[in-house]
C-alpha cells in the first residue's frame, strides 16, 4: 500500500505550533505536555502535530528535536529548514515533479490523486494538500527571496512622471511674459536725454496691466 504524505486534518495547526517553536525554547522531548504546557495549545486536534513533525524531520523518532528543528528556530536558518522538511516529508509527491512547490493548488491536488491513489472526495486529499500548502508558507527554495519568511524584500522605487493637467479655464489664467530689452545708448553728456528714454520705457512697456 502507498504511503500516506504527512497530514494534520486541522492543519492550521501547523501554522500554530511552527510559529510557537520559534519563540519557546528547545524542549529535551517534545511531548504532549509540552505541546500544552509551554506552547499552549490543548487541543487534541493538535496531538497529531508530534508524528508530522516526525515525518518532516524536526523529530527524532524519540520525539527529540533534532538539528533541523533547531536550525527552523534561527531567522537565518529557518526557511532552508523548511524546505528540507518538506522534501523529506513529501518525498513521494518530489519524486513525480522536483519542483512540486511551485505548483498552483489544482495541480497540486492532482498530483497527490495520482500518487496516492486515492478518489478526489476523500478528505484525506484536502487533509494533505493543506498540510503541504502550510509547512510551504516557512520554505525558502534556492533561487526564491523567501518572502515567506517574513522578511522585508528592498524594491528600488520607480521613477514616475506626473503629466500636470490644468483644468483652470483659460479665460482665468494670466499671461506673465519676461522680456529682455536691450538699449542702444547714445553717447550724450545729457541726463534728460536718458529721463527720456526710461519714462518712455516705463509708460509704454514696464507697466503693469
């Protein structure tokens, strides 16, 4: 009989407990109480979290956390980790297409039809599908910017040119226009001449309308 991928049928619980694993220490066991007790999470449709984590290899079979687990909970580490789990956990559907996390979830859910076997109305199909959609969310790929991971991804800004629209009537506008005027001076000793020319300057050309 064809293995099962890993699977939580609640598995929003995988999101729950992963991002609680970041913040609490790394327990000797990770157990039932500490599952409760220290991640607070009782609910017993999260005690399917242990054999999963087992199956992605965050556990040992002793429930031990293992270097993966502790290499989930550094920042830098975390998104490698996952994807490591991911290919370890769902190695079955790896082995029919190397590339199964970059497909959309349609193909996904057909791809684990074909693996497994199973009919498309089983709940199991969704079960996994959710399951493989949730570990994903913490995987960095090589060649992927790991926006998963919640880091802030720098995007150089992009240069825009706003067109300006007047929409003032045209009627209300007002014309400025500078002029530059150049003077061909006579050469005189005479001041009035010069009086002359500026008035006319001023009454015929600087005024203001």
């Amino acid at each position: 009989m064809t293995e099962t991928p890993p699977y939580l049928n609640a598995h929003g619980y995988i999101t729950t407990v992963l991002d609680k694993v970041k913040s609490a220490p790394t327990p000797p066991k990770f157990t039932q109480d500490f599952l409760h007790t220290k991640l607070g999470i009782s609910s017993s449709s999260a005690r399917a979290i242990i054999p999963f984590l087992k199956r992605i290899g965050f556990l040992d079979e002793s429930a031990t956390p293992t270097d993966r687990y502790k290499a989930f909970r550094n920042s830098s580490q975390s998104g490698k980790a996952a994807a490591e789990g991911l290919r370890k956990g769902y190695g079955m559907l790896y082995d029919s297409n190397e590339y199964v996390h970059d497909l959309p979830s349609n193909e996904l859910e057909g791809l684990v039809l074909q693996v497994t076997g199973m009919e498309k109305t089983n709940p199991l199909v969704r079960a996994i599908t959710g399951s493989f959609a949730a570990l994903k969310a913490y995987a960095k790929f090589d060649g992927q910017d790991g926006a998963s991971e919640a880091v802030e991804v720098y995007r150089q800004p992009t240069q825009r040119t706003e067109e300006y629209i007047d929409t003032e009537p045209l009627t209300a506008r007002k014309l400025n226009i500078a002029y530059t005027i150049n003077l061909n001076l006579p050469e005189t000793t005479n001041v009035e001449v010069f009086d002359a020319i500026f008035q006319s300057l001023s009454r015929n050309i600087l005024k203001d309308e």
